[in-house]
C-alpha cells in the first residue's frame, strides 16, 4: 500500500512536472533569453522570500511534535544564518546582474501572485498534511531542477561562480532529505483511502500552482502576446 500511494502522489506532482515547462527546457539548452533569465529571478524570489512562511505556517497546524521538529529543522535551514536561503537566491540575482533592490522591489505577474497564495493556503490548512503535501510538491522536484539548472547556467551562461549558484548547490543535497522527510510524513499520516485522496489532490493542486507560475514567467518575457499579466 506504501508503494502505491506514493507512486500515486509521484504521478499526481508529475502531471505538472517543473522541467517539463517549455521554459525550463528552453534553459536547459541554453535558449532562454538572458534577460527573461533575469526576469525570473526577480519573480522567483517571491516564492523564495516566503518559503519559510510555508513551512511556518504548517509548523503551525501540525500538533504532532515529531512531525513539528522535523519541520522546523527544515524552516532553520531556510531562515537562519548568513546564509540562509533568500540571501543564497539574492546572491544568484546578483550574479546575474540584477541588483537585490530590483530583486525585492520587482512587481509579481499575476501567474507570481496566484502561485504563492495557494501555497500559502494549502500549507495554511487546518490539516497539517495537506501542508506536507504541497511541500512535497516542490521539494520533491528540486534536487533535479537545481541540478539542471546549475548545469545550464554553466554551459549556457557562464555563470559557474560558486558564489553565485550556491543557491542551488545547496537545494541538491537538502531537498533530498526533505523528499524523504516529507514522504514518510505522509505515508505515515495517512491511514485510509480518503486521506491519501486529500492528500494526492493537495499535492497535485501545489504542483499544477508552480508550474503555473512558469506559465506566467513564459507568457510575460518569452511570448509576450499571450500575456495578460503585465
């Protein structure tokens, strides 16, 4: 039953997978636009700034205190520290050549704005698991969509500073034990068919929001004529 409950929430989140978006793939063979690059780094760091917010706030649903440690384990991770993971992202914005100030004043599209708010909401539920899922959602992904990325900023865009790409470095490893974390998380905390329901849907509701994000990124700074969001 393990098995084929999380093969069910692997297929629910693959349904929405980040590295297919055209705009990922367009990075990751070196066709995507230096400035639509910068562009998104600018809309990304919404999502980056309040990723700790995501994993507050389901701290603060959850009322089992093993899952609440190893939860705040992970927001440790994110928010303390020089180090921590905003200023790792604003260090790539940087690197790009995009000053923190136009990072942290950047106006979100309306795609940027929609994706954050359902990742609050769901992490926000009153069932803590819900939260987990969406944070399966995303971490689940990243330890290969840093990889590439990390891949395609080298090959692509001479940016292999390490400085400048700790950000994702960093996301390699540690999102590979969040996946584990979160996984067991959820398959211990789901007991029957209609949990692992609520919880599949959570999952697939989070992923379809983040890749709507990059629908957003794409339409405004690549195909620009199917943009309603600037």
């Amino acid at each position: 039953m393990k098995e084929e409950f999380v093969k069910e929430l692997d297929d629910a989140i693959a349904k929405h997978a980040l590295l297919d978006h055209p705009f990922y793939q367009m990075w990751n063979k070196g066709e995507l636009p230096m400035d639509a690059l910068k562009e998104y780094s600018k809309q990304y760091y919404s999502h980056v700034r309040v990723f700790p917010r995501y994993l507050g706030a389901c701290y603060a649903q959850c009322d089992d205190i093993e899952v609440r440690q190893l939860l705040l384990e992970n927001m440790c991770e994110e928010d303390m520290g020089e180090k921590n993971h905003p200023e790792l992202w604003l260090r790539f914005v940087e690197g790009l050549g995009v000053s923190r100030d136009e990072a942290k004043n950047s106006t979100p599209l309306s795609k940027t704005v929609e994706s954050v708010e359902t990742m609050k909401e769901l992490t926000n539920s009153e069932n803590y698991l819900e939260g987990v899922a969406a944070l399966y959602a995303y971490e689940s992904q990243v330890p290969e969509v840093a990889e590439t990325k990390r891949r395609g900023l080298a090959k692509f865009y001479n940016l292999d500073d390490a400085r400048a790409v700790e950000f994702f470095t960093v996301h390699e490893e540690a999102d590979l034990i969040h996946r584990k974390v979160e996984q067991d998380i959820l398959v211990e905390g789901c007991k029957d068919e209609e949990s692992r329901k609520q919880i599949i849907d959570a999952a697939e509701s989070a992923a379809k929001a983040l890749y709507g994000f990059l629908d957003g990124v794409y339409d405004a700074y690549i195909d620009p004529s199917k943009c309603c969001n600037n």
